[in-house]
C-alpha cells in the first residue's frame, strides 16, 4: 500500500458539513414506508435574474424615473420567475444523478437513501446504482436504453467508502454481491489502463460501461458529497484520510473486497 496521498493535502477545500440534516417542513409529500428504499427527491434551484442595483442618490427632479425603472425591473423580474416556473415543472431533469453510456448498456449514479428498518426511524444518505440495456445496439441512430427493465442495486453503507476509494484511486478494484431479496445481485469496479469499468449484475447478466477518467472523478466527488453529508461537522479532507487509512488497514488483513472476476461488457 502506498503512502497517504492526503498527508500534505490542503484543508481549506473540502466539503463543508457543519449542519445536521433536518426535515424540510414545508414539504408535503409521504416519507416512503418503512422497510422501502427511496431516492432523495429532485430539487433544482429556481433561476432567478438577479436583480439591478437602483442608485438611491438621483437628482431629485429624477426621482420619478427612478421610481419607475425599479417598479419595471420589478415586474420583469417577477415575470421571468412565473416563466421558469412553468419551463420547469413542464420539462422535469433529475439534477441529482449522473448517466454513463456504452454501446450495449447504460448506468445512472443517483442519490438515494437506505431503508428504515424495523425500530430504527431514520435512514442514512447513499448512492443507487441503476443499469439498463441497449434496445438496439446494432443500430448507431438508436439511442434508445430499456430502463422499464431497469437493475436497481443500492450501495450499503460499509461498501461506499471502498467505492469512493476505487473511483478516486486510493486503491484498484472492489466487487460487492448478495443484494437484492434473493442476494443474486451484485456490482464491481476497476481501474484500468483507459478509464474504470463498471458493472451492475445479476443472475440473469451484467450491464457495464467503461468511464473516462474525468467522469471518474466527478461521480466519485458525487459520491463523497453524498457519503460525508452523514457526519456533520466533518470535511471530505478528513473522511479521505479516513478512507485511505480503511484500505491500508483492510489490505494487511486481506479483507479488501477486491474485484475476482472478469466480466464481459
């Protein structure tokens, strides 16, 4: 294992985490039942114009076009709000995923958050993992994917600092499996010479895609993002301190789940 790359990393850029997370009370809608996963819900940013400064010390004989110009800028401004709002809510995104193609399969990194069980009301912050098919691989106009048959696969809780490892090259490869009710679904990562693969699985086949190293980094920035938003009051520069310490730890006893086999993509 090699030393830590963090040791004279600097501190002031990470992860700000200050605040516990708290209930939004003014939203409306059911939390899921318990024993149910559920995705974190989508809550882009209205975009607002920002507003034009109006000197306050006009000429008095130029008060009244002052007056006027802000009661215009006004009214714009409220315009172009109710615009958005409509643009919006008629052409819904998910800001809170990040898509990765191939020619034969898709996987779509998304916040989500893990099931509450039985006597323990809450749930912690983590990332699902969706795969679908090509529906016309052999067809380069066809850029359709089957996500009415999509693979779901949640990352655990213990499995997202080794993921976050993989993707932010603290160390090489891992591979998880026994998800899913029947524990017949899995997923694996690994850096290669190009870019990582990645690959969700089941017992039916797998769905992989290979990145780039720039989408490398940026889903594994989302990652962390979404990991460290667990522990208020600690910065991604300690939790990756912390993380690389993890895998020096689980190397020297073997128990790093490293990847073992190779899939097709």
């Amino acid at each position: 294992m090699q030393a830590d790359p963090f040791e004279n990393s600097p501190r002031q850029n990470s992860f700000k985490n200050n605040y516990g997370r708290q209930p939004n009370i003014n939203n409306n809608e059911q939390a899921p039942a318990a024993g149910y996963t559920s995705e974190q819900p989508n809550n882009p940013r209205l975009r607002t114009r920002p507003h034009s400064q109006v000197q306050t010390h006009l000429h008095p004989h130029n008060n009244t076009q002052g007056q006027q110009s802000a009661n215009m800028e006004q009214t714009n401004n409220q315009h172009y709000q109710e615009q958005n709002q409509e643009n919006d809510s008629g052409n819904e995104r998910d800001y809170t995923m990040f898509p990765v193609y191939s020619k034969r399969a898709a996987l779509q990194f998304k916040l989500s958050e893990t099931r509450k069980s039985q006597g323990r009301n809450f749930s912690f912050d983590t990332i699902m993992i969706e795969g679908a098919v090509r529906i016309n691989p052999n067809d380069h106009n066809d850029k359709r994917y089957d996500w009415s048959r999509k693979l779901s696969v949640q990352i655990m809780l213990t499995e997202l600092p080794v993921v976050i490892a993989v993707f932010l090259g603290i160390t090489t490869s891992c591979q998880f499996m026994n998800h899913g009710q029947n524990k017949d679904k899995g997923f694996n990562f690994e850096r290669q010479e190009d870019g990582l693969f990645a690959s969700v699985f089941h017992k039916g086949g797998s769905m992989a895609v290979k990145m780039d190293w720039p989408t490398t980094l940026n889903i594994g920035h989302f990652m962390l993002a979404q990991y460290t938003s667990n522990f208020a009051g600690l910065g991604s520069d300690i939790i990756l301190r912390n993380i690389n310490r993890m895998c020096q730890d689980m190397t020297a006893c073997n128990k790093l789940p490293v990847k073992t086999q190779q899939r097709k993509q």
